[in-house]
C-alpha cells in the first residue's frame, strides 16, 4: 500500500509522512541521478519510482484530510 511505498507505519504522524515523502523524492530524483552519472534506463525507473512516491503521498495526505 501507499504506507509502504514511503516505508512508514500507518499509524505514522502527518510530519513522519512528510519527512518520508521528501526523504525519498530527493533520493530518489532524476535530476539527483544525473549527476551522479547514471544511465539513461535508470533515469526512466527513477521517474516512474518518484512519481510512484508522489501517488503514495498524495493518497495517504487525501485520506488524512477531514
């Protein structure tokens, strides 16, 4: 599910999400890979990752909201 996407319990804090969320999206971010020299294949899996990443977050936020 979404929460382990991020790598965090459900019963996470708002914030935990967002630090997860962020911690991941910096690791995880083309731009980031690039300049480390990464091929272009990996490129293609870290975009499709990121943006996995981002559809976790904004389900968890979505079904946090009141």
């Amino acid at each position: 599910g979404a929460y382990a996407v991020l790598g965090i319990s459900a019963d996470a804090s708002d914030a935990e999400v967002k630090k997860a969320y962020r911690r991941l999206m910096s690791q995880n971010h083309p731009d980031k890979l690039v300049d480390k020299g990464l091929p272009e294949s990996m490129m293609t899996i870290a975009k499709e990752k990121t943006q996995k990443i981002r559809k976790a977050y904004e389900t968890i936020r979505d079904s946090r909201k009141k």
